[in-house]
C-alpha cells in the first residue's frame, strides 16, 4: 500500500466530509473493521460548481397556491444553511436552482394533448409575440424564495420552443423520426431572442442567471404525449448556440451558455447508435466548431446519468470512459439531471416512491461516482418535488388522504409534503460542499478490495477551500455493518449523519477514530 504524506500544513477550520465511494487504507489485518483516511490536498481535481435541483412542473401550483407555512418550509428544506438549537441544519443549502422556462402548453390546456396538467407550463410569451411576466407565478415565488436563502447562482432551462413555433403546433414531437428540433426554421432568431429576452427581465429584477440551457436531451424522440420536449441534431444546437451567444452579448448579460444535456452519458463520449445527436464532447468542442471559444459559452459538457448506474460494474466503466474523453478536450462536466428511472438489485425500479434510506444511498453512490470517477464539477438532481407514486423527488408531495392519496386536482390547492431521506443524504454534499471548493486526493482503495466492491462497501472524497484552507470529506457506508475510521491525523470535531434515524444529525466529535453507521452518509467537520 501507498501512503501520501500530508505536504501542507492547513492551520484554518476545515470541513470534512465523508462521502460514499471514497478511498481509505486497512490499518492492520489483525483489526480489518479500522480504515485509516489519507487526504493529499496537494493533488487537486475539479473545482466545484455547485449542487442543484429543478423547479419544472410541480412547483408551479405549490408557489401559486398551497398555504404560506407550507411552502415556506418546504423552501427551508431546499435552501436553507441554517440550523436549530442542537446544531442540527435546518435545510440541504442547495446552490443551484434550476428554472423551467415554459413552452405554452397550459395555455392550450387540452389541446396540448398532455393531459396531466402537473405537467403542462405556462409560457411568458403568447402567438403576438406579447410578453407577459405574470406567468409561472408559482415557479417564480421559489426563484424568489431562493434568493432569499443566498442561493446565487440560477440556471435558465428550456426543453421546447413556445408551441406557436414548433412545426406541430405542440410542446411534444409527435411522430417526426428526422432527430430534427421540433422549430420552424424561419423562428431559430425568434426562440433565441426569446430565451434572451426572459434573461433580461429577470436580470432587471435582481435575478441574475449565471447559465442557461436551451436544449435538453436532445437523443430522445420526444413523440409521446406526457411533457413538453424536442429533439435536436448536434448541428440544431449549434446553430441556436451560436445565435444565443449574439444575443447574450448584445444584451451585455453575464450568462454562459451550457451545453448539452445529454439523455444517456454515453452520447457524450459515443454515437451510441445516433450518430447525428451523439459524440457531443467531440462535436462541440472540437477544432473545427469548438464551443468553447464562443465568449458566453461554458467549457462544460453536460449529461445525466440516467440508465448508466447499474450494475455496478457499469456505473464504473462508463464514467471512466467518460472522464478519458473529457481530459482529451480538457472541458468540465455537470451532472445536470437525474432520478431512478432504470430497474436495478438494488431498489428496484423507479416506480413506487421511497422515502427511505435504500433509495438515498443507492443515490449517493451515483453522486460519489460522478464526483469521484467523472469529476462532475455540478450534481444535480431532477424536481426538487414530486406529486408522484416514484423516484423522482428530494420532497413528496400527496393529499394526506390514504384513499386517494395522489389525485393531482386536490393537490393543486393544498396538501401534505414529505422530507425524504434522499434530500437529507443528498445535503451531506449540497449543504457542505460549497461552489469554489476544489475536490483533493484520498489516496487508496479500501484494504485490497476491488473497485466495484468498495461501491458496496465504505466511499469517501474530499474537498477544499483553497481560500480559507476548510477541508470537505464526505463517506458513505452502503454496508450493512458498521465501519471505524481513523482521522487521528485530522482534528475532526464534528459530523453529520443521515440514516434510518438521523436527517443530516449533529454530532460532537471526541475520539478521532469514527464509526460510521451502517448504511448511513456522513458528513465531517474539523481541521487540520
């Protein structure tokens, strides 16, 4: 085994966090239960962007209608960094959120064809071309109510053109198998004036959205008649990129443009039998179309991790494929969306919502993957709500009523929400691991075993504030059995704990060789 020294001396408080997929050295073989944590803050990875969650849909009728003291503490729960009289932090501190710009189908209503409602949004401009600012009312009370908890940086995200654009009239595809984006091709300016135009209004009103994203998961059809959502070939985007960049520009606006919300990772790195919407690293960041050197792009690719995290074996392999195209481009990567839409051994599938610790773990260890093997610089998840039977939400929402539990009218007005043990785990990161903190070494696997069995067992990453030498390290232990580490050489004072039984619980620290719960995530906070 390799043990690498400590080379700094850090005299400032430091946070650590122990993640889920981490790395730590056995200490004897005759105490195998004892890991002892290496940290080398000298071998740095990416810096940090932040961690986020979407507004799309189901906060729509919650901001506009449910009772003030609801939604108020359901902001709380996403936004919040403080804590309670034991210590205990009273929200997941999220630092991105991400903001739908809506495509017009509630104004069709049933015309739209998308019969859920939920899933319909409003759209800030009609067929004259008028705009009306006084639409999205409900997402607009959470983009204010984040901005109240500090939350600075905002992402503007469309996934249809306004429908009086598109070529069918609708939000959705419909039968068009071209790959081409559901747009009139005399409206390109119109939807990017569009998109621009929402930056301003809000920027005028204190607003400022650092990114926006104008296409997402351009690889998928988008035929059926569930949500809004268009295809588009690589050469689609870049043709709205370029037109965007202008824009921005012109407008003299900060926002950097963000591309390209890939349905499956492997399209990021491969064709991945859609050679005309695939190979996305390749296609915009290469000599020839090169993204990056657009002045209000970012050099960032961005993917979601659906149907790439099981087995576990898989999980591993496509993100390293990932990260060895990513450092051919030298480009970052976000994990930009996210929730359990495949069948997996571990939680089944992504039908029947669970509030418990089965689901968040198996989340976190995607998280620590993406973090670890990836090196995402952003993770972030889909709804911050859902009104769903599913998989799908940081917070649950439902009538409070047994017999009818999910009817989606009754839920419009009023309701009852549900923290989940994925929003408390999902906090062990967002609420301590800070936009600007640099991911550091943690320099071995656990004892001699392999990868993928480490992924079922203890997991661990750091991070650190170059500015103010705090120290972040996150640990996860997936096992069934509790596991001691040795921070003997870090002065650890505290920890945060989500299990069964704790939702991100404070704890002091007194002996420097921790235990950390079966199938819990920790987050520990001391200095060095």
């Amino acid at each position: 085994m390799t043990h690498i020294a400590f080379k700094t001396k850090i005299s400032n408080i430091i946070y650590v966090c122990v993640l889920l997929s981490g790395v730590f050295v056995s200490c004897h073989d005759s105490d195998a239960q004892i890991l002892k944590a290496h940290i080398n803050v000298n071998d740095e990875y990416q810096t940090i962007d932040g961690f986020g969650a979407s507004d799309a849909w189901r906060c729509q009728y919650v901001g506009a209608n449910w009772p003030d003291r609801k939604k108020e503490k359901i902001a709380e729960l996403l936004f919040s960094r403080g804590v309670d009289g034991e210590g205990n932090p009273k929200g997941i501190g999220l630092s991105i959120w991400r903001f739908y710009i809506g495509a017009g189908t509630a104004e069709q209503g049933a015309d739209s064809d998308i019969k859920n409602e939920w899933r319909r949004a409003e759209s800030f401009i009609d067929v004259n071309g008028n705009y009306n600012w006084n639409k999205q009312k409900g997402q607009q009370w959470f983009l204010n109510k984040a901005k109240s908890y500090d939350v600075n940086k905002f992402l503007a995200f469309s996934i249809s053109p306004p429908v009086h654009w598109t070529k069918n009239g609708k939000g959705y595809n419909g039968d068009n198998k071209d790959g081409e984006i559901n747009l009139k091709p005399e409206y390109f300016d119109e939807y990017s004036q569009f998109m621009v135009e929402v930056l301003k209004h809000f920027d005028s009103k204190g607003l400022k959205f650092a990114y926006l994203s104008p296409i997402n998961e351009p690889q998928w059809d988008w035929e059926k008649k569930t949500q809004e959502g268009t295809p588009a070939t690589n050469l689609n985007i870049l043709e709205l990129t370029k037109l965007l960049n202008d824009d921005i520009k012109e407008s003299s606006l900060d926002t950097e443009i963000v591309l390209a919300e890939a349905a499956d990772l492997r399209w990021l790195y491969s064709d991945y039998g859609k050679p005309e919407r695939g190979n996305q690293i390749d296609y915009f960041f290469d000599a020839e179309n090169n993204a990056s050197a657009l002045n209000n792009v970012k050099g960032t690719i961005s993917g979601h991790s659906y149907f790439t995290t099981w087995p576990v074996d898989s999980l591993i392999s496509i993100r390293q494929n990932l990260k060895a195209k990513l450092r051919s481009h030298d480009i970052d990567y976000w994990q930009s969306e996210f929730c359990i839409l495949e069948n997996t051994d571990d939680i089944g599938s992504g039908s029947k919502r669970d509030l418990g610790m089965d689901t968040a773990l198996y989340v976190a260890r995607v998280i620590h993957t993406d973090l670890t093997l990836a090196d995402a610089s952003s993770w972030q998840w889909w709804t911050a709500l859902t009104n769903a039977d599913y998989k799908d939400g940081l917070i649950y929402l439902d009538t409070g009523d047994t017999s009818d539990l999910f009817n989606l009218d009754r839920m419009k007005f009023d309701g009852d929400f549900h923290d989940s043990k994925l929003l408390w785990a999902f906090g062990n990161y967002s609420r301590f691991v800070r936009p600007g903190m640099v991911r550091v070494d943690l320099d071995a696997l656990n004892g001699n075993k392999m990868l993928d069995e480490n992924y079922n067992d203890i997991m661990l990453s750091a991070y650190v504030d170059k500015n103010t030498s705090k120290l972040v390290v996150v640990g996860i232990n997936y096992g069934n059995e509790p596991k001691e580490v040795d921070f003997t050489d870090y002065n650890i004072s505290s920890k945060y704990v989500t299990s069964a039984n704790k939702n991100l619980e404070f704890e002091k620290v007194i002996h420097k060789k921790i235990t950390l719960d079966a199938r819990s995530v920790n987050t520990l906070v001391g200095s060095i």
